[in-house]
C-alpha cells in the first residue's frame, strides 16, 4: 500500500512538473508574437523611433524645471548638479506615472486583440510593460549618459545595482496601479479622466524638487507614507552615496509593490468573467 500511494504521489508530481513545462513553453511562444504584433500595431513600423519619442517626457521635464530653477536663481537642493538631480527624481517618478496610466486600458484593448488560441487578455498588458520599460530604460541611459559626457561625473551611478534594483521596484509598483486601474476604468470609465490628474500630484510629493529629510518632522512624518517617494531615494543612493536617508526605506517600497502587484493580478482575475460579459 505504502509503494502504490509513494508511486501514485510521483506519478502525480511528474504530471505536474510537465504541465508546468507544458504551460511554459506556450508562453514563451506566445510572448514574442505578442510582442512584435503590439509594437508594429501601436507604433507603425519605426519600432525604436516610436517609442524612443514616447518616453521623451522625463527628459523634457528635467530640463524645463532646469530652466526654470536657473531663472529663478536657486541652486541644486543636494549635490553639485542641478540637472542631476532633478533627473535623478524625474526618472522614477515618471516611470510610475506612464507605467500606471498605459497599462490601465491594456486588458481591454487585449481582448479586441486576441487572434491565437493560446493568447490572453493578459498577455497584452505584460508586452506593453515590457515595452514601457525598455523605452524607460534607454531615455534614462541615454539622459543620464549625457550629463557624464557634459562633465558631470556623478552623473555615473556609484550603485549601478541599486539603482536597477530601485527603477525595477518602482516599475512593479506602477505595473500593480496599472493593472488595478484597467479593472477600476471598466466598471467606472469616469476613473480614465480622474487617475491621470490624481498620478500627476504624485510629482508634488514625491522629493521631485526637493530632500524630503531637509522638511520639517511634522511634514516629513506625512510624506514617508508614499511608496513613491521611498522608490525615488532609493535611486538617488545609486548617485548619492549620503544622501539623507531619514525617509528611505526599500522594505516599504518593495512591499507596497509586490502587494499591490499581487492584488492587481487577482483583481483582473476575479473580475473577468464579469467584465467580459458586460462588455
């Protein structure tokens, strides 16, 4: 009895084993047909122009704000740079606020799309993240880049690491906002107009302009319970060694992305059946 229930029990495990195989080859076929479909359909056929001139806002910004705190005659609040550190504040703010806001119609807009038997709703929104990202990512080596060959030497993060590790987190934190709001806009469509102007306020508060620790205890107290703004101190210790870390806390960020990931995913999850019907 002991060898039939040891044998049936390996039996089941390599069953298990080999439809988690099975389902992971399916995806690795899908992903790439997905992939060149979404960015040939989203972005005409200059793949890398297209998206290279969508990601420009951060760079834009930094250097409007550059301008404008050169006018007003104010000076870097940290470090030698100013460009650098508004750059080093731009970057991962905006980097959740366009990753929340474009993955917020995917699940939608990847159901009119499904043409192959094994493709998902789902699937789309992950493509658009990647795509999201890659666009991030090569705005930010190419800003960041810049300022090293102008004669700004920090502009070289001393934490290469870190600040992948920091970019990474806050990127799943936005994915986690994105994928709430594509389930929130199909029930409340009023929320497309609404999240765009609540994300935006996160540039306010999220150490853009300034060092957090350098406010007063009372005002600092209120702004450590942004996610975000840990999310951005912590990229700015790739390029700071000491910058001031009074609020500065990677465990809450990474909390705070995993969870709302988790829920994110659960969410479209447990509402699809019901969405899919209402639509």
């Amino acid at each position: 009895m002991a060898g039939a229930a040891a044998a049936n029990a390996g039996t089941n495990a390599s069953g298990d084993d080999r439809r988690w195989g099975l389902a992971l080859r399916n995806q690795l076929n899908v992903f790439p047909a997905v992939f060149f479909r979404e960015s040939e359909s989203r972005q005409g056929r200059s793949f890398a122009l297209g998206y290279l001139a969508s990601g420009i806002e951060p760079l834009l910004v930094a250097l409007v704000l550059a301008i404008l705190f050169s006018v007003l005659s104010r000076n870097a609040p940290y470090g030698r740079s100013l460009m650098l550190f508004l750059g080093t504040g731009v970057f991962p703010i905006y980097l959740f606020i366009h990753t929340s806001l474009r993955m917020r119609q995917s699940v939608g807009l990847g159901k009119r799309r499904v043409r192959y038997p094994l493709e998902r709703p789902l699937d789309h929104v992950f493509v658009n993240a990647v795509l999201h990202l890659m666009t991030s990512s090569a705005m930010a080596v190419l800003f960041f880049g810049g300022l090293y060959l102008l004669g700004v030497p920090e502009a070289l993060p001393e934490k290469p690491l870190v600040a992948f590790e920091a970019l990474l987190t806050v990127f799943l934190l936005g994915l986690g906002m994105g994928l709430t709001n594509s389930v929130i806009v199909r029930i409340l469509p009023i929320w497309d107009v609404f999240w765009p102007v609540v994300v935006r306020l996160a540039l306010h508060f999220s150490g853009l302009f300034y060092v957090v620790a350098f406010l007063p205890p009372n005002v600092r107290g209120w702004f450590a319970y942004n996610p975000l703004l840990h999310g951005t101190n912590w990229f700015r210790h790739a390029f700071y060694p000491f910058y001031p870390d009074l609020v500065s806390n990677e465990n809450y960020v990474l909390m705070w992305a995993f969870s709302l990931f988790t829920f994110g995913l659960l969410l479209e999850a447990g509402t699809r059946n019901f969405l899919e019907a209402k639509e």
